[in-house]
C-alpha cells in the first residue's frame, strides 16, 4: 500500500480518536502527538501485530504520552509515545551522557529521543529480567513503546499519590527491595523513583517510567541512588511509616 494511503486511513483513525475524546485537553494532546511521522510509525506497530487500535489517552507527562491500545487478539496494552522536542531533549541528556550504551548520539535531539524510547525498553528488559514489577516491555519503534497495560477496561491502575495505602508499611518494604534488586540483579538506578513513578496494582506496587535509569556503573548512579532514597522516605514518613537511615539504605543497595 502506497505510503500516502496508509497515512489517510491512520489519520482518519486519529481523527476517530479526537472525536471520543471530548475532553479539549485530550484533544489538544493527541494533536501534538500524531504528527505524520509518528502515524508511520504506529503503522509500523500495526504491520508487527504489536498493535492493532489506539482508545484513548491514560496520561500526559514530561516527555511523551501514553495511550490505552489493543492487540491484533483484543488484548490490552500501553503506548507510550514520546515528544519530539528540544525542550524534552535538553531535559533527557543528563541520563544518557555517560551511558556506554548511547555512545554517539548526542547533538540531534531526534536521535536523542528514539534513544531515550529504546533505553527505556531495554530498562524494562533489565527489570522486568530480574523478576521486578514493571510494565512487560512488547517492542519499540523510534518514539514509540509498546508495553504490557496496568488496569482493567475502564481505566488504568492509579498512581500512589492518588490512593489512601491499606499498609504503608509494607509497600515501603517492597519499594525498597525494588531499589535494592533492581541495582544488585538487574544493575540499575530507577533515578526517579517518587509517589509520582509508582502505580499501585490493587495493594502491590508496579514502578514505572524506567527511562532516566542508569547503569550502576554510570558515573552519576549513586548521586540518583540518595535522592530516590530520599524520596521514597520523604514520602512514607509522612505517612507515618519508620524509614530507613539514608546511608544504612545506599550502603544495603550497593552491598556495603
């Protein structure tokens, strides 16, 4: 199918999508978003059997968008797509400079952001490896993530910040073994670990938005490290919960 043909038929999908979503800021969203070589590239997904339809919005954030999808089989899963912007790029540098794996690709912030997609892919891979609660990753394509879907039909898992914790307690525990496995098994720093990175799956935990993690190696890791210990116990002592001594913590993580 000629290019052009496949452009008109996504595009008349996406205009499907602004119409069910009334909402002037999901609008406003998906207009950003779907520039002509982003649809390419969901036809791309769609070619793969990763993707068969786009609903609707699941959230807005700093560097990209994420959108409820379905399967070829019916299934549903996420779709992160991320902003092709300077703005967005002069904000992701700092997490790549210094990563072996991105060696190269500084000064076009295109290729910044389809190698921002990919580390976060691989980041999950990592993650999700080592046996962490993390969204499954499916497949990448330049700006776009294909990742398993936290939340039933009607809407996705919420974040921590938005729901009351049956046990704080116990949801620290496990985000501080989060933090200690994902540095000993899968040998990275979440970097941006907050109320604001954790869904919560019914009681338990799911951390998300792996992209800015590091390799323990990353000259930077251990500066990341303190501050998601800091967050998480800036958080939970707020909520009444005994924390951990912040460099009792670090020196648990990195086995000192």
């Amino acid at each position: 199918m000629p290019r052009d043909d496949i452009y008109t038929i996504l595009e008349r999908k996406v205009e499907a999508l602004r119409k069910r979503d009334k909402d002037t800021e999901d609008r406003k969203v998906i207009d950003e978003v779907f520039n002509k070589d982003t649809l390419l590239s969901v036809y791309k997904l769609m070619k793969d059997d990763v993707i068969d339809t786009v609903e609707f919005t699941i959230s807005t954030g700093k560097e990209g968008n994420v959108f409820m999808a379905t399967d070829p089989d019916g299934g549903l899963l996420a779709l992160k797509i991320f902003r092709i912007s300077t703005s967005t790029f002069k904000r992701l540098s700092r997490y790549i400079e210094g990563d072996p794996r991105f060696r190269g690709i500084l000064g076009s912030h295109r290729k910044m952001i389809f190698a921002w997609t990919s580390k976060e892919f691989r980041n999950l891979q990592r993650l999700y490896a080592a046996g962490l609660r993390v969204p499954k990753p499916l497949a990448f394509h330049r700006n776009l993530l294909a990742m398993e879907y936290i939340g039933d039909e009607d809407s996705p898992s919420p974040i921590m910040k938005e729901v009351v914790l049956d046990d704080p307690c116990e949801t620290y525990e496990e985000l501080v073994e989060f933090v200690i496995l994902a540095y000993q098994k899968a040998g990275l720093v979440h970097g941006d670990l907050s109320e604001y990175n954790v869904l919560m799956d019914g009681d338990r935990p799911v951390i998300i938005d792996c992209g800015q993690a590091l390799l323990k190696e990353h000259p930077n890791a251990i500066d990341f490290l303190e501050r998601d210990v800091k967050n998480l116990n800036r958080y939970f002592r707020r909520l009444g919960v005994e924390v951990i001594d912040p460099e009792k913590m670090v020196k648990m993580v990195v086995g000192g």
